[in-house]
C-alpha cells in the first residue's frame, strides 16, 4: 500500500497541497494534489497509508471541489437561479448526480434562492433599465423561475410604478420621433412602450398623461420638412391632382391630418 512520503504546498494556490506517495519499491512519486477542505477532511499526513481506493475516492471528491469553488466565483458576480447554476455545472462537464449535489450544497449555504433572485431581478429592471412587468416576467420564466416564484416577485413593480417608468420612457424617445406626425408619432410611441413590456392599458394612459404631444408650431415645423421631402419625392409629377393626392398619401402616412395637409398644399399654391 502506497504511503505518504512529502507533502508541499502548491506554488499558485496556497489553499491547495500537492501529496507525494512512496510505493512498496521505494521510489517516490507525486500522487494527487488536494483543496485545504480535502486535506483537513481526511486528515492527511507524512507516513501516512493510503489505498488505491481511497485515492480514486479523494481525486473525484477534489474535482467536485474543483467545481464548487469555480461556482461559488460565478456566483460572487450576481445572484443566480438555480437554472443558470445548474447550466453553468453542465458547461464544466459534472455529472448530473454530481451536480444536484452541489445544488443541494449551495441551497444549504443559501447561495441559491429563486425567490430572493426573482424578486432582486425585478428591483434592478425596473429601476435601472425601466423595463415593462411582461418583459421581466418573460426573462425570469426564461431563467427558470417558476410561475408561483414569479408572480411574487411583481409584487416589487407596482402598477403606479409601471405607469410611472412608461410615462418616463415615452418622454425620452419622444425625440426619436420629431419628424413624425402627431397620430405618427403616438403609434410609434405605443408601439415602443409595448415592445418595451408594458400592457397597451398602460401604454395607452402613459401617453394620455405624458408630455409627448408636440406643440402646434412643432406640428407645423415637422410637416413643413416632410412636405420638402414629398415634393422632392414627386418631382417628375406635374403639378396638378396626381402630384397633389401622391404628397398627400405621403404625408398622412407620416401621421399628419388631412386638414393639416390640406392647409399646406393650399399656402403653397398661394
């Protein structure tokens, strides 16, 4: 039976121990290398007998260790589900019991917790990045978070907050749309807000009480610039009812009343 004949510390990793065995021959060889844990756990020592066995035993157990401290790095970034975790050991190649066992570790420390995680989830979008209640919902459910784990976590994202991070949002891509027509410009704008995980109802009210609307000298400024744009676009019409009714097509698409329109060609033929 191979006995341990040196034991030194590891250059790089002062928390892990490099073991050397003398075999029955009496030449020494260097055997395995453990974590500090490992080491306290099965007590090893100089002149001490150690099977075969128990080595193959120490080795696997200092892979899984191996393992657990890279996860436990992974995790001093920011709070994971249990499903990034579990993703995260696959990626490192452990076997599945291995993993749930590192699961069931973790889960003791309280490194894992997918309630704590969801609703921490929500606080940082909703406050940082002022995402809408159906898009978190939707990247926790990706994350694995169970429906019942989700719904309590929204409790953090009340709905006069949900109006409140809309109406915000609206105002600042607003000017993403100046060029826009009025009717234009709100459907963009809702379009925009739905896109960005809010309900229509509350998309719809966002806007109703927001600060988007342009004054009436914006309007006039706006059509003004995409009516230059229709008349360069219709240039090869001649003026007269075709080229009126293609500029007026082009214009109401852009989001302007035929009224406000009509008012334009009509100073413009004056």
């Amino acid at each position: 039976m191979p006995k341990i004949s040196r034991i030194t510390v590891a250059k790089k990793r002062k928390d892990r121990f490099h073991i050397y065995l003398s075999k029955e021959n009496g030449k020494e060889e260097y055997g395995f290398t453990v974590s500090e844990d490992l080491f306290i756990k099965h007590s090893l020592n100089k002149g001490m007998d150690i099977s075969e066995a128990d080595i193959n035993k120490i080795k696997e157990e200092d892979v899984l260790d191996k393992a657990f401290q890279k996860t436990l790095n992974f995790l001093s970034y920011r709070m994971r589900s249990e499903k990034e975790i579990l993703q995260y050991l696959r990626e490192q190649e452990v076997e599945r019991d291995d993993a749930e066992q590192l699961m069931e570790r973790l889960r003791d420390l309280n490194f894992l917790d997918d309630l704590a995680f969801a609703e921490a989830f929500v606080r940082t979008k909703k406050n940082s990045q002022k995402k809408g209640p159906l898009l978190i919902e939707q990247e926790l459910y990706q994350k694995g978070i169970s429906q019942k784990h989700i719904g309590k976590a929204m409790l953090q994202y009340p709905p006069e907050e949900q109006l409140d991070n809309a109406i915000a949002a609206a105002e600042k891509k607003q000017s993403s749309y100046s060029s826009e027509g009025a009717r234009k410009k709100q459907q963009k704008l809702m379009q925009f807000l739905i896109q960005r995980g809010f309900t229509s109802e509350t998309a719809k009210q966002a806007l109703a009480e927001s600060d988007t609307g342009a004054t009436a000298n914006e309007e006039w400024e706006s059509l003004l610039k995409q009516g230059a744009k229709a008349e360069k676009k219709y240039s090869k019409y001649e003026d007269g009812w075709e080229k009126d009714q293609r500029i007026k097509q082009f214009l109401y698409g852009r989001g302007f009343s035929m009224e406000l329109i009509d008012k334009w060609l009509q100073q413009k033929e004056e």
